[in-house]
C-alpha cells in the first residue's frame, strides 16, 4: 500500500467503443490522447468527505462526488472496501502488507486531481477515462487489493451517470489495455483478445453529441436479418483479430444496426467513410457514439493519407476538427509512484 499523503500519477488512455459491429461489447485502448490524473489517500477525520475531486481542466465538471463520474466510481470501490479488507485479512493474514495498515472506510479520504485531455462528449471515452482512472489509482493507493473485473465493474457506476446506462466497452480496454470483449455485464466477464499491428486514425469534428442522446435515438428492436448480418461481422472480426487476418477485420468492419441511424448525427459521415477506404484503410465508422470517426489503417503511411482525406473533407465545409493517427495501447491505466 502507498504510504499516506503521498501522490501517483496516473495516465487513462481514450478507448474506441462498438469497434463498429459490437455495440455496447468490442472495444479498444489508444495510445493518444489520454487524460492525466493524480491521487492520493489520507487519514480522513470527522464529517470530513470521503472524495474530494479537483479540476485542473477548462472543463468545468462537477467536483460533487455524486455527480462526478470519477466520484461515482470511487464511491461504489468504497462501498466494497470494508468487505474486501475483511476477506484479505482472513485469507492472507493480519500482517500481510496489503492488508494490514488499510484504514476502514470510515477512516479513508481520496483525493484526485483530473486533468482531462480527452475533450467530454467526444466519443473516444472520456468519462471512461477518468471513471477507469480513479479506480484503477485507488486501487493501486491500497495494495492492489481488488481484480481488474471489480475495478470494471466500479467504474461502470460512472458509465451509468454519464450516459444513464452500465455498458464497459470503453471501462473494459481502458483498464485491460488492448481489445476486449465484454461477453456479459451481469455477471461481468470480460475476454482480452490479441490484435494485429494496427494504425488508428480518428477525426473528432467539434460538435457535441451526448451518449444519452445518441442512445435514445436507436430502435429497441431489429429485424433477425439484420441481426444474422450483425453477429457474422462481430464473429469475422474477432477471428480476424486473432488469427491477424488483415482482409477479414475490413470486410467485418460493417455495422446494419447502429450506424445507419446514428451516422445522420454526424456531418459527411458517408462521404468521409467512402474517402478514407479508397485511401486505403481496413475500414472504420462512429467512435463510441461519436461524433468521432476512426479509421483502422495496416500501415501508418496509410493512417497518415487517411488523416489527409479527413481534414480535406471537414476544411472542404469549414467544420472545426481535431485529428489523431495513433496505434492501439496495450498498457491500459498506467500509474506512476
Ligand atoms: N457503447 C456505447 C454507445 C459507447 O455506443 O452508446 C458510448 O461511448
């Protein structure tokens, strides 16, 4: 456990959700951009908040614990945290260091500072980034005490505040790094899967397009065809992944259920998709629920020329945009003593 008062530094890295065809269950860590945190415990007295969170951003998010997703995250470790300490005390003894100087709850304050460089509302998983963030710094602060899946599981909680619904396609490779598989969310299991050497392009056009509103957009049902379509995409490109079949991961990068209502939310979605393919990128499509677009490229010459067709596309009708040619993170949440 890391001594009391003493600070980390942590580094959340931005996620891609959906990966196209797997709405609310494939995902993927990047190396650029990431959010910066820093955090610390302290012997809490009194009336005292358990969670004092600090903005050093321009975002103005709310510092309220409650309302804060790095805050509805920690909140539900420490829901958990009392238990946690009385099962490691009786399976790994009193004086195990993990365990042993851990002050009850009652007893525990946090403090983070964020400083967020995924701009909110992107769609390349900034609230994930600081949800996933906090817990993962936490519990680091505490020993490592709790599993990367109770660690999802928390972070969740601010998945939920910020989007009104638990989903762990952004938590779930934020903390594992790499692309993962959500299989399930109750019970949680999530699959880490291998990928190939792959260039990742986004372009995020300076529009807002909150999850909740995105969200509320899609139809309940689909139709079976649609459906078979879907389900052969999402196994094609898990195969794809695992078996580095460049040719299988375009062909199963095609979503028939999501995107075709989601991309009217996004100006020259279709255009900008056909003009990144010719230029030579595996394919792509909405970045979470966007407004961010990625593209998946074999080589970064190709990330770069795909890089080019974007900023010509959004210049061409003078939408405000920020570009990013990147690979895919391996490491997850990273923290630094
Ligand atoms: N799977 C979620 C959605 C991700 O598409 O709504 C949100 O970032």
């Amino acid at each position: 456990m890391v001594a009391a008062n003493q600070w980390i530094k942590i580094k959340a890295p931005a996620t891609v959700a959906n990966m196209v065809c797997g709405f609310d269950i494939l995902g993927f860590a990047v190396n650029n951009p990431y959010d910066e945190m820093e955090m610390r415990w302290m012997e809490r007295s009194g009336e005292e908040p358990s969670i004092t969170i600090i903005n050093i951003d321009e975002y103005q998010l709310p510092t309220d614990p409650e309302k804060n997703v790095a805050g509805a995250a920690l909140i539900a470790l420490l829901e958990e945290l009392d238990e946690k300490i009385k099962e490691s005390t009786i399976t790994k003894g009193i004086s195990s260091p993990n365990t042993g100087k851990i002050p009850a709850t009652t007893k525990i304050k946090f403090e983070v500072k964020i400083n967020k460089l995924i701009k909110p509302g992107s769609g390349v998983g900034s609230s994930a980034a600081s949800s996933a963030g906090a817990v993962v710094g936490a519990n680091y602060l505490l020993g490592n005490l709790f599993s990367k899946d109770d660690l999802v599981r928390f972070a969740m909680n601010g998945e939920k505040l910020a989007s009104g619904v638990k989903h762990a396609d952004n938590i779930a490779p934020c903390i594992f790094g790499g692309v993962t598989l959500v299989r399930s969310i109750f019970p949680l299991e999530v699959v880490a899967l291998p990928s190939p050497q792959l260039y990742v392009t986004i372009v995020h056009p300076q529009i807002e397009v909150r999850t909740a509103d995105a969200r509320s957009i899609l139809r309940q049902k689909v139709l079976l065809k649609d459906a078979i379509k879907q389900w052969g995409n999402i196994a094609g490109l898990v195969v794809g992944l695992m078996k580095s079949d460049y040719d299988l991961i375009g062909r199963s990068l095609e979503d028939v259920i999501i995107e075709p209502i989601r991309s009217i939310l996004i100006p020259g979605f279709d255009e900008l998709k056909k003009a990144c393919k010719q230029a030579g990128a595996l394919g792509g499509g909405i970045s979470g629920s966007g407004p961010s677009i990625f593209m998946l490229s074999k080589t970064k010459e190709i990330a770069i020329a795909v890089e080019k067709e974007m900023n010509q596309l959004y210049d061409g009708i003078g939408l405000p945009h920020h570009t990013y040619v990147t690979t895919i993170n391996q490491a997850g949440v990273e923290v630094e003593a």
